[in-house]
C-alpha cells in the first residue's frame, strides 16, 4: 500500500487525530499538506515531522468555514507539492446544547465547519484528481452517522456528521468513473488520540467491545488503507473505527 509519489492534504492536521492521520500519510510515502487555524506552532512540528520521514511537508493557515480559504488551501497544497491526490476532510467543530438553548450561529458554525467545509475543500480538489485520473477523498464521520444516530445535547454535530455521510455516497455516484473514490471514516470516543496503540493495549476500556480505548493511529490505518491502490473498489462506504462501542 505504498504512498510514494503521491500527495495529500489533511484538514485540521496540526494535532489530534488529523495529526496522526498527517504523519501516517508520510510513513506511507506520501508528500503532506495540512491546514491549521491558530495552531500554527503545532503545524510547525507536524510539517517537522513529515521531513523528518524524507518527504515533503507544507503547513497553511486556513479558517475552511471560509470559501476563498477552502480554494487557497487546495491549491497551495497542489502547488507546493506538485499535484494533489488524496484529500482528507477532517477539521470540523462540536458545540454541546440543547436545540431549545443553541442559537442560528452556534448551529450553523457546527456545520459550517464539518459539512459546508467539506463540501467546499471536495469541489476545490476535484479538478486535479479529475486531471490525474485518480484520486481519493476521506471524510471524517462520527460513530452511528451512518444510521443517523442522535445524541441529547449533540443535535448540530450529529446533523453535520450524517450529513457527510450523504454527501460522500452522492460524491462518490458522480466521481467514480473517473478514477476517484470518496469514503468516510467514522472514529468512536478518542479520549487521547497521542496514545500509541501498544500503550492502549495495556488499557482498559468497558465501553468499547475489544475492550481497550482508541487511538489515532487506529484511524490512520483505516485511512491508509481507502487512500490505497488496493481501495480502488471500495467507495461510497463507512468504516466505523470505534472498537465496537455503539453497536
């Protein structure tokens, strides 16, 4: 499942998951854009990292509610590294409130920063995978989306999630023939998304069905298989990485 010669873009990947998913990309053999709002320190050790594997690294500032920074973070990433291949959706926000207490703007911030940022940064690179004949776009979901699932308090995030996952299937109707393939990943609760996987191995979790918490890294593999050439038949579909919690 090598990556090399290829080069992706993770939104919001100057730290948690969008970090761990950047650096797999790079362990992979792929060259890495990423986005970041305020993080910039962190973006800076992201990039570091990625050099530090012997590939190509850029880190873009980028508020992706925003259209024209949607554009300029696609196409600052194809310019930097060459050409753009995968993209990875995977900046969004949440807001914890009941539907009676959140005002229009804390609604619309929370799908503005998951769904309309997806949409928004999918259309923008979509001409240079076109170009290539091929391409990979990654979206980020969240556990039970798939079947719309509701949480008390979670209404904006629980919308944009299922949102996305309807977004996908239909992206991935009008994309396929030309090579590209869109999928989204569904992460559960990840509670420390630095762990790595042998030290999670060594903790207990009664929420999760193989009974240990996850990681970043346990979504990065699922990424790194979708982006791969081995995924070419796989589109349109959702892999719940959440060690069985919500079932």
């Amino acid at each position: 499942m090598g990556l090399e010669g290829r080069a992706a873009l993770v939104t919001g990947g100057s730290r948690r998951i969008g970090k761990g998913i950047a650096l797999a990309l790079a362990r992979g053999g792929a060259d890495v854009a990423i986005t970041f709002r305020t993080r910039e320190a962190d973006a800076r050790r992201v990039v570091g990292g990625i050099e530090a594997m012997g590939r190509r690294g850029v880190a873009i500032r980028a508020d992706l509610t925003r259209p024209a920074d949607c554009r300029r973070a696609v196409s600052t990433s194809a310019r930097t590294l060459g050409r753009l291949d995968i993209l990875v959706n995977n900046v969004g926000g949440w807001t914890q409130a009941s539907v009676e207490r959140m005002d229009l703007r804390a609604w619309r911030e929370v799908l503005d920063s998951n769904l309309t940022a997806t949409f928004l940064c999918s259309k923008a690179a979509l001409p240079h995978m076109r170009r290539n004949r091929w391409g990979r776009i990654v979206n980020l979901g969240a556990a039970g989306a798939y079947r719309a699932h509701g949480s008390a308090k979670l209404s904006a995030f629980y919308a944009a999630k299922a949102g996305i996952v309807a977004f996908s299937k239909s992206l991935a109707r009008e994309v396929g023939r030309d090579g590209i393939t869109v999928n989204v990943v569904s992460p559960g609760v990840v509670e420390d998304p630095d762990l790595p996987v042998s030290a999670a191995r060594r903790r207990k979790d009664s929420e999760t069905a193989v009974g240990r918490p996850g990681t970043s890294d346990d979504l990065a593999a699922a990424v790194l298989f979708l982006v791969s050439e081995e995924a070419s038949f796989v589109t349109g579909d959702v892999i719940g990485v959440t060690g069985g919690w919500l079932l």
